[in-house]
C-alpha cells in the first residue's frame, strides 16, 4: 500500500493527518469541509466512499490566509456598546 503520494514535493495528507496539524478533531474537519470554511481538498472518486486528501501547500496558504484575516479583525475596533443601566431591587 501506498501510503504517501509525492507530487513535485507536494505531499497529499490524509483527513486524520490535517486534523492532528490543526489541532483539531477529525468531524470539525468534515464540517468545515461541508460549509467550506476549511482548507481545499481533492477527492478521489464520488460518493460518500471518496477518498478525501489535501495537499499540505493549500495546508499552508489557508493557514496564511486565516492568520491574515484574523489580523485584520482585531485590528478593526469594537463598536462602543450601550451602557445599560442596572435595575436596582428596593425592598
């Protein structure tokens, strides 16, 4: 069995590979996958049976991207929230 592919040095790894890079657990991988939040993938086959890799530059360049867009919102400031006045209880 093959169990790594190498094209031009772009290794393809495995849903279970990209989730322990990420840190994350395997199903939020799938969900992000579904919405299309998480980083590309290339699929072999169709069906639910399709095997799922992805390659570790788009690992990389979806990381970079993520870090520069989490940048970018905290450098944008929070609107003031109202003061909201506190009920106080008489007795």
């Amino acid at each position: 069995m093959i169990r790594q592919i190498d094209f031009h040095g772009d290794e393809l790894l495995t849903r279970g590979e990209v989730a322990r890079l990420l840190g994350i657990a395997e199903h939020t991988l799938a969900c992000w996958r579904c919405s299309q939040k998480g980083p590309p993938m290339v699929k072999f086959g169709s069906g639910r049976s399709a095997a799922v890799r992805y390659r570790r530059s788009a690992i990389e360049a979806w990381l970079a991207d993520h870090d520069e867009a989490q940048a970018q919102a905290a450098k944008v400031k929070p609107s003031p929230k109202k003061a909201t006045a506190k009920r106080s209880r008489s007795r």
